[in-house]
C-alpha cells in the first residue's frame, strides 16, 4: 500500500487493483472466512493480487475501525468498514486485528452488516473473540453507524473524487528473509 497522508485525521493509504496483499490460506483453498485458524490444514501466509476495485483506505487514530473507499474505473463505488483493532506503528508498517464483522456502505449511505454470522459464530472461541470483546465491536459498528446515516466525516463526500498520480507503481511483497514478507512499490512492468 502507499501512503497518501500521514496526518491527524489517520493513516491513508492506496492500494490498486493489480497490487498484492497476503492472506492466510490452507491447503484446501480455505481462509479464516470459512474456517477458524485451529481447524485449516497447514495455514501458510500467501501473496495474492489484489483484484475488483482499487482501493484507498483511512485508519483513524485510535479507533477500532478503517474505512475503505472503493473505486472501479476511476469511479466511487461505495465505503466498507472493516471492524479492527486500533493499528499500532511498526518500523515498517502497522499492526491491526481483524475483529470480523464489517459494515458495506453504497454511495447514497445505505448500509448492511456484512459478517455478523461470522463473529457470532467466533465469539468465545479462544482464537477469537470473548464476549466483552464482540460487545465493544458491535458498539464500535453502532457508533460508525451513526456517522454513516448522519453523512459525518469520513461519510460526507471527503476523497470520492480521488485519484492517484499517473505515475505511482503498483505494490508487491518480496520475501526479506525466510519466514519474513515485505511490502513495498516497485515501478516499472509487474513481474510475475
């Protein structure tokens, strides 16, 4: 992902359709969408690209939530919520959990749960969620909620007119060393 700005409204980032992202999968094709991390045969960290929509996404300060903008040819399509823990700074990036349950929200503000089942279904499993914690992301969703259908930052129009520079590369991850994948922009032709 690039970073766009770095500010007190959060962290912006791009991420284009054609860029790379890693997700854990295991041997059959499953992710943690179908499967809880304990029961998916030899889950590994795998380099997929990025397809469908470009993306740019605001990680506010504190907050137990990002917002994503979705674009599909230049075009705004609509925000998502991903409910998250508050990112912590790294040397080289940021660290965040996901806490599953999501909010898709169409140009017009119109809104739907998306997940829900899934956090239900995770919540008080050990590798998860406990009750406490599902309580606080489902108070955290209300809240967004509440900015969405009052048209609040970041819900008021901010960056639906967003376009990247021309010239910025698409990104990738490389291994570092063994065990250790890096993000980074590379320019010129995808290698594959």
């Amino acid at each position: 992902m690039r970073v766009v700005a770095d500010d007190d409204r959060g962290l912006l980032l791009w991420h284009p359709a054609g860029s790379d992202f890693a997700r854990i999968v295991d041997t059959d094709g499953n992710t943690q969408h179908e499967l809880t991390i304990d029961r998916m045969r030899e889950p590994r960290l795998t380099v997929l690209t990025w397809t469908g929509y470009d993306i740019l996404v605001l990680m506010p300060p504190g907050a137990a939530h990002s917002v994503w903008w979705f674009f599909r040819d230049g075009d705004f399509a609509g925000w998502y919520v991903n409910l998250e823990t508050p990112y912590v700074r790294r040397p080289d990036g940021v660290d965040t959990n996901d806490h599953l349950l999501d909010i898709v929200v169409t140009p017009q503000r119109r809104w739907e749960w998306k997940d829900d089942d899934e956090l239900e279904a995770r919540t008080g499993h050990p590798l998860y969620l406990d009750r406490a914690t599902a309580t606080a992301v489902r108070a955290e969703a209300d809240r967004v909620v509440t900015l969405i259908e009052a048209g609040a930052f970041p819900f008021d129009g901010t960056h639906t007119d967003f376009r990247p520079e021309p010239d910025w590369p698409t990104c990738g991850w490389r291994r570092r060393e063994r065990r250790r994948w890096v993000s980074g922009c590379r320019s010129g032709p995808r290698r594959g």
